[in-house]
C-alpha cells in the first residue's frame, strides 16, 4: 500500500511547523541572559538559523495548505508572516548585518531586541499553529 506524495508534504509541513516551534523556543531560552549582555557569534548563528528555519516552514505552510488542505485563512497567515518577519529583521541586526546597515541610527545594544523578538515570535508562532488546526 502506497502512501500518496501530498500526504508526505502534509507530514514535512507539520514537522517544519513543530521544528520551527521548539527551535523559538529554546533560542528564547538562550537568548534570556542577552537582556543583560551582548550576543557572541554562536548566538548571532543560531538566532539566523531559527529565523531561515521559520521562513522555510511559513513558505511550506504557504504552498502546502492551498494546494492539499483547502486553503489558508488570513489570520493564520499573518501570525506566521510576523513571526518570520520578526525573527528575520532581527536576525539582520548583528554587527554588520544587512538589515543594522540600513539603519541611519542603529541601536547600540542588540541583545535586548534577540530576547523580545524571540518570546513574541514564539507567541505567534504557537498562535500560527493553533489557527492552523482549526
């Protein structure tokens, strides 16, 4: 008995979707000491990471959804676009970063805006999967 192929993206896309949930997660939990400091180079890799990995399962979410589920609601796919968004521009603030070029005064202290992106993307994210269910 053969499993049919939009049954194995359904599946990638809910373990993209559970993946990019507990990898938020534990990027708040490392990212709680940067209220008081600044963030050394493997924080800056892994805080881009969780955000590609979040941008990988919002665009799989996005392609999977309308063409084997029946389509996506709007609020389901704003939670998960400012999730992204959030995690992605932030990502960009590193020193050197694309996105801390682009700004005529960027701040001096970015470990702060690691840890608050973190916990609201993960409340959006969880947000995003329980719109999803329904």
């Amino acid at each position: 008995m053969e499993i049919p192929f939009p049954v194995y993206l359904i599946g990638l896309r809910g373990l993209l979707n559970l993946l990019a949930l507990l990898f938020i997660a534990l990027s708040l939990l490392l990212n709680l000491p940067l209220l008081l400091r600044e963030p050394v180079g493997w924080q800056h890799r892994f805080f881009k990471f969780t955000a590609g990995l979040t941008a990988v399962a919002l665009a799989m979410e996005l392609l999977v959804r309308p063409l084997f589920m029946g389509g996506v609601t709007w609020l389901h796919a704003v939670y998960g676009l400012l999730a992204a968004g959030i995690l992605w521009f932030v990502s960009g603030l590193e020193p050197g970063g694309w996105f801390r070029q682009s700004l005529l005064n960027p701040p001096e202290r970015v470990g702060p805006y690691f840890f608050w992106a973190s916990l609201m993307s993960l409340l959006l994210w969880w947000r995003f999967i329980e719109t999803g269910l329904g």
